[in-house]
C-alpha cells in the first residue's frame, strides 16, 4: 500500500511540476491578436443555394478526401490511409500509396495522410503528405519520389505539417508547413499559439528549402497568380490570405 501511496503522490508532484513550473519544453509563445471582422455577406459573398442538392458519391467507400485536382478529365484526390485515389468514368480506381499499409485515423504517421495536391505542366502530380513531406508521383506507374523529408531542418525547424503546394512553370515548388511545434492530430495546440507556420519555396535544381513567409498562424492553402508573379496563403487562425 506504501508503494502505490508513494506512486500516486510521485504522479501528482510530477503533473503539477510541469504545469507551473516555467521554462519546461515545449516553450510556446502566447501572443494576444484581433481577427479582421467578416465583410457583409452581400454582393459576391451574398448566401446563394448553389450547393443545397449536391450529391452524395462514394458514402463510405472513402474517407476524408482533403484536395481534389482535375487532370485531362479525371479528379484525383488524397484520402486518409495514405492513399491517392482518381475519378475515372464514375469509378474510383487507386494512383499511387504513400506510407505503410495500415489502417485507422491514428496510424497518419506509418500509413500516411495526402493533403494538397497540384499537376505541373509536364503532367507529374505533387502530394503534400502532412506526415512524410513533399512527394513527386508518377501518376501512370503510380511510382512515387520524396522530395523533401520532415527530417530535414528549414531555417532551424524541422517541418511537422506540410499542407499546401503550388507548382510554378520553372519548377518552383511552394508549400506550406502549418507548424513546427506540433503534428497535424496536434494541430489544435498550435491554432492556441502564436504561430510557427511557413510559406516555403523549394528549388529541384539545387533541392534548397528557403522561408518566404515565417510566423504563418497554421499555414494553410497555397496558390500561384495566373502569371506567377506572386504567391499567397491562407493564414487560417487569422481569417486572411498573405502573400
């Protein structure tokens, strides 16, 4: 009875050490911000019913579809599980697999969890996996490339959500890492922050990762101009789009 007394009073000493004691990792900062108020819902942003008889496809034949691109005709999109999937002729037929086969929400880090998704003009896919980095995929042999690895530190930080991609004429890719102090499962941690998130631009030549944009408060979707004279990316906690 004194051993598990002891125990529990160990546990309890423990939980309130890294509760109040300041300095223990990971050390976050906590900075007060006021989010733009929403423009009136008029105009272009006027409510509309555009949407109220879509139809439902596939119903627990794929789970949680994060970004669907077209390419000569088809939808390609990545779905939990690692894998990425294509709309063919009202069929789903499989592209390609990144991670490990495995089942199960928890299980994003060894199966895999495709985020974003962009052709370049050449017809090759890039994949934005949120657990395993930036891959280049071959979308007839479904052969897939890592391009850039989580274990790689950018600017002093590791990557820990790659999210977004856009891919420029001359190979340019720009990505977003949402964070680079927790996971995507964690990510709710980092919306309470005061953001860790990058715009990021990746040169294939020299296989350089260079920061455009730090302190991105949970970097989100990214996109090219129509000219490619500039980038943007949705700053999701503060409800605007930078560039």
């Amino acid at each position: 009875m004194a051993f598990i007394r002891n125990f529990f009073i160990s546990i309890v000493i423990a939980i309130v050490a890294i509760t109040f004691y300041p300095g223990l990792e990971p050390e976050i900062d906590f900075t007060a911000f006021e989010v733009t108020p929403a423009r009136p819902l008029e105009g272009k942003l006027a409510l509309n019913e555009r949407l109220n008889n879509a139809e439902k496809l596939f119903v627990d034949e794929i789970h949680s579809p994060e970004c669907v691109v077209k390419h000569k005709n088809e939808l390609y999109m990545g779905v939990q599980g690692g894998h990425i999937l294509k709309l063919s002729n009202g069929k789903l037929l499989p592209v390609a697999k990144i991670g490990q086969t495995c089942y199960g929400f928890q299980y994003g880090k060894v199966c895999g969890r495709p985020l974003g998704l962009k052709f370049d003009r050449a017809g090759s896919l890039y994949a934005a996996d949120a657990f395993n980095g930036i891959f280049k995929i071959n979308v007839t042999s479904g052969q897939t490339e890592q391009l850039i690895s989580l274990d790689v530190e950018i600017d002093g930080a590791k990557p820990l959500v790659p999210n977004s991609l856009a891919v420029a004429s001359d190979g340019m890719i720009y990505w977003s890492d949402s964070s680079t102090h927790y996971n995507l499962y964690d990510g709710v941690f980092d919306c309470l922050t005061s953001g860790s998130g990058r715009l990021i631009q990746y040169n294939p030549k020299t296989k350089q990762n260079k920061v455009l944009i730090p302190n991105v408060h949970f970097a989100n979707g990214v996109e090219l101009s129509a000219d490619e004279s500039f980038v943007v990316v949705a700053e999701t906690m503060r409800n605007r789009v930078r560039r």
